[in-house]
C-alpha cells in the first residue's frame, strides 16, 4: 500500500448526505471479485444519462472540466452506509481517490477506506460545507491534505484539524494494510508457537508429521 503524506490535488464537492455503497458503485457494476476495472461504475448511477449507458451527465460534478483528475472528495454524513461492499472504497481508489473528507463515516466505510489507503478525515459539518462552496467558488479548486499534522487547508491559508483514529494515521502514514501489520507481528507469533509447542506438544502433532 502507497504510504501518504501530504497531497495537494483537485477536490470535487459532493455534498450530499447518506450518501450509500449502493450509489458509490451500484451492484449492477460489481463484475469482478479481483477489485480491478471498478473505476468506469463509480457513481454510475448519477454520472451517466441512464442505467446501462457511458454517455456523461454533464451536471455531474466529476463529469465538469474543472474536478477533471480530482483525488480528494469532499462530501456529506454518513457516507458510505448501506451494505458493507469494499467493492465501493476499491472504485473510488481506481477512480483516482487518495481522500474522503465528510463529516461523519460509516464504520465499515471508513475501516475500508483505512485498508486500501484512503484517508477518511472526518471535520465538522459547517467546516465541510465552507469548504464545498469555497471549491464551488475558487478559480482553481485545490486543497492541501497534511496527513502528518491531520490539517486540510485551502491555497489561500485557510486551515483546520481534521480526526482521525491515532492507528489509522499510523498505518496510512506507513502505507501499512492489514496483512503488512499482521506480518509485523511475525516475531511474536512465532515465538508464541514455539513457546506453545513446548507447553501442549499434542497440539502440533498433526503438523509436525
């Protein structure tokens, strides 16, 4: 998994709330298990003109030229409820997402995004909805994500502290999923099974043959 630091990159609002795994990639698009070619699904149902169809909607905000290669997503509560499908975090990485800003996540949601090297950065709902409209507004609609001292920050100065779980930041900082942190443990676990199979031999019987 890519470590993150510090991004500087197009954000595109989308501020709605509840917004659900459903509408991130609707089940129609999940053709593949591998979590590969998720990328053209993401928001199907509101980026093209009908079910089935790849003609652009362009009132979509990923479909207008100036959000054209955003990697950060600023959007509304509770995003990512519904079911629990990772299917939805891995569209939005392939899409090019490297950051979910809303005010709240859903736990599963959030617990995915945090696995796949997304960063969920959780801010008050006024400070979400100022940073919506001062994206909708600015020439260029840019933001700062300092992962390090968890700030988001606009090109003109405006800064403020976002939350995150001190684990999550870690491990997103290290660019560490579940299996690198699991193998980090390795020493331990091993030591543990060594120490067991001298306490409860039988146990490894079955293995050992």
């Amino acid at each position: 998994m890519e470590p993150f630091t510090t991004l500087t990159a197009v954000a595109a609002p989308l501020l709605r709330e509840n917004i659900d795994t459903d509408a991130i990639i609707p089940s129609r698009e999940m053709r593949s298990v591998m979590g590969t070619g998720l990328d053209e699904g993401l928001f199907a149902g509101w980026r093209y003109t009908a079910i089935g169809s790849r003609e652009p909607d362009p009132e979509f905000v990923l479909n207008q030229p100036r959000y054209a290669g955003a990697r950060i997503l600023v959007t509304g509560a509770n995003v990512g409820c519904g079911s629990s499908r990772e299917h939805a975090v891995w569209a939005l990485a392939q899409f090019g997402f490297r950051v979910v800003i809303a005010p709240s996540f859903n736990p599963i949601f959030r617990n995915n995004c945090i696995a796949n090297g997304l960063v969920p950065a959780a801010l008050p709902e006024d400070v979400v909805r100022a940073i919506g409209e001062a994206l909708e507004n600015a020439e260029t609609p840019v933001l700062t994500v300092d992962l390090a001292s968890q700030q988001v920050s606009l090109p003109q100065g405006r800064a403020w502290s976002f939350e995150i779980r001190p684990d999550a930041r870690e491990s997103l900082l290290n660019g560490l999923d579940p299996i690198d942190q699991t193998l980090l443990l390795k020493p331990a676990i091993e030591g543990f099974r060594a120490d067991d199979r001298q306490r409860r031999s039988w146990v490894y019987s079955s293995v050992d043959r």
